[in-house]
DNA sequence: GCCACCATGTAATCGGTTACATGATTAA
DNA sequence: TTAATCATGTAACCGATTACATGGTGGC
C-alpha cells in the first residue's frame, strides 16, 4: 500500500521535517550534514518534490521574498505517514561503499612497495580532510543544525561519523608503518 | 594521453592481473573479494571486456571447455600500463558511501526511543552479519583467492574491512547502551 | 532426470551527476 | 559594480542493476 519513497525522496522527506523549506534549504542541510553517506543533487530534489508533490506526501505554497521566486513545501499527514513507516522499517535498506583507494590498496601485490604505501598514505590524507570537515560542523551540531534546537541524532551522527574516520586514520599510520622498508616488491 | 578507465574497467584491469581469465571467473573473484567496496554485474562486464579489447588493453581468445563457449582474456602491454598508471595515480579517485540505516539513525529524533534503538540494532546486526562473510573468506585469503599464491594486499585488505566491521559494531553497541531506557521520545 | 554450476550475453530501466541557464537580492 | 548568495530548473549523459534468455557440463 504505502508508496515506497525514492533514494532522494528519503532524505527530502527527512530534511523537511527537520524544517527545512525549500529545494534549496534542502541542498544546503545535505551539504552540511548527509552529504559523506547520502547525498542529492538539485537534478534529483526539484523533480522529486513535484513528484512527492502530486503523490500528496508534499504540499506546496508560493512563498516569495521580494522579486525572489520561491516555493515552500512541508509534510502532509500522509507524507508523515510515510516517512515514519520508512524510519521504523524492518530491513537494512541500502549499503553501499564505492573506495577507489581501497581498491587500489587491494591490487597493491601489483606495484612497489612505495606505490602500495602512497596508497595507504593518501588514505590517511582523506580521512584527515574528511575530520577537519567534520570538526568544522561540530559547534554547530549541538544547537541543532537547521536552526530548530533539540536535535539529537545529528550530533550522535556526527560523533559517528568521527569516530569512524579516526579508526580509519589509525589503521592508515599502522599500516604505513608495518609497510615500512620491508623489502617487498 | 592514457585511456582513463572506467569504473567497472578498473576492477576487470586489476582481477585479470591476479589470475583471473573468463568474465565469469572476474564476477567470481569481486563477490569473493571486493564486492563490498568495489562490485561490478555482468551487464557491465561483458560489454565492459569488448571495450577494453578494442581499445587494446586486453587480448581474447577462444578457449572452449568441451562444447563451453568460453572466451579468455589477458592484458596487453599497454593495459598493464595503464593499470599500473592507474595504481599509481596521484588522487583519490571515488568515494561515495550511501548508508540508509544511518541515515535513519540521523533522523532519529522523529522516532520513539525504541524505534531509533531498533535502528541502532540493527546496524549491529548487518555489521555482525558481514563479519560472519568475512571470516568465512579469512582461511582462503592467506594462500591467495585466486589459486595463484603469495596475495598479501588482499589478506591485508579483509584484515582492514574486518576491523572496520568490528569498529561499528563496537560503536553500535555502545550507543544502543547508552539509548536504553533514557527517556526521550 | 534434475539441479547446481559454468558461461555469455542483452534490453529496460533507474538513479544520479554535470553542465548549463535564468534571474533576483544583498553586502562590499 | 560586482561578487556572493538565494532560488529554481532542465537536458545530456553515465554507470549500474535487474530481469531475462540461452545453452553446455557434471554429479546425484
């Protein structure tokens, strides 16, 4: 019966419960908080939200700011429906992983030692720059990162988040190390 | 100048090196090895093999097995170059994690506290779930997946997705514990 | 005889990114 | 005045999965 909601059609819904208005607000909270395990691209929200729209999980209103075209949507009750039907799901849902640098790090029998170790370095590199980004949306995070206070998961995302690129980051410097001038090709 | 690979290119590239011969045993070789990382279909495969020939990375010739159909392929000169060019790359290259129970765990606030635990389960439970396969593959991997010995980045590898597993698992734990029976909605 | 496995392939469809286009407002 | 930001949208393209189709071989 219940519609089953698009990838990004998800995430619309979750973001405007959040508070998030527009298509635009929508982009702006996955930036600076989904974007590293579900992103979405204004090609995939304008769509969608027509789509969500006429599914009657949307409603619609103009709602300008001076010359500025605009369109506000928010939840119907069966758009919230929905999206609590999709939160208390039975299954694991989607579970992707796509690292180029793990691939490369898997074919490293191929290459020098050196070669196999740039890999792991670049590695460490990424989840460095992955923590500064994540460090930098912390403050933020504990008031509530859309302006709405009293959110909880985001943070605890967020510490996630962390905590797994840490442990990246540490696997990273010990295997730099073990790979370290040992004489294999 | 060299060709840049295309996704599903890269992963046929580096299996061909390891010993792998048919499309076949290449689909093979990702389900026992990369697929969590870096899969690939055979509607991809195939047509992906006819590429790279007539681009003059790979070699195919006709090896029938009884009355099999069977077509083997091996790299060129040039697509052992761009391999190891490819290996070599000074990037990151892709990284995209698409992750729905995090997702929902993120939008945890407009759940019960039960509902959101339950999404905390059951990340637990797919991370146990994929240490189970994990495991499952640790004996083979010493000798070399492919029946071609002396692998070590592959066993490093699966050393590397094993303790990420138990990471999550460790975290999920965690947080399950510290949600039980704290009052928030 | 049947099932599991070996082996190759295609067509439809999907979900997504990228690049492009338009235009208003605000702050430097 | 000009750059950044707010705001919405589309078309081309890409990479991938899914479902389907075909057919041989080997073991029970």
């Amino acid at each position: 019966m219940s519609i089953t909601l698009t990838p990004t059609g998800r995430v619309i819904l979750g973001m405007l419960q959040l508070g998030a208005k527009t298509g635009y607000e929508i982009k702006q909270a996955v930036e600076v908080s989904t974007r590293f395990f579900w992103g979405a691209s204004y090609g995939q929200i304008y769509p969608e939200l027509r789509r969500l729209t006429g599914a009657g999980l949307l409603a619609a209103s103009d709602a300008p700011r001076g010359g500025v075209r605009r369109t506000e949507y928010h939840l119907t009750a069966e758009g919230e429906r929905v999206l609590k039907a999709w939160l208390s799901d039975d299954d694991f849902g989607i579970f992707e992983i796509r690292d180029e640098l793990l691939l490369r790090f898997f074919f490293g029998d191929a290459v020098s030692s050196d070669d196999a170790r740039a890999v792991v370095r670049k590695m460490r590199e990424r989840s460095e720059w992955i923590l500064e980004r994540f460090r930098e949306l912390e403050p933020g995070s504990r008031e509530g990162f859309i302006e709405d206070a009293g959110e909880r998961f985001p943070h605890l995302t967020l510490q996630y988040g962390i905590g797994l690129m840490e442990w990246i980051a540490g696997w990273a410097r010990e295997t730099e190390r073990s790979l370290d001038g040992d004489g294999l090709s």
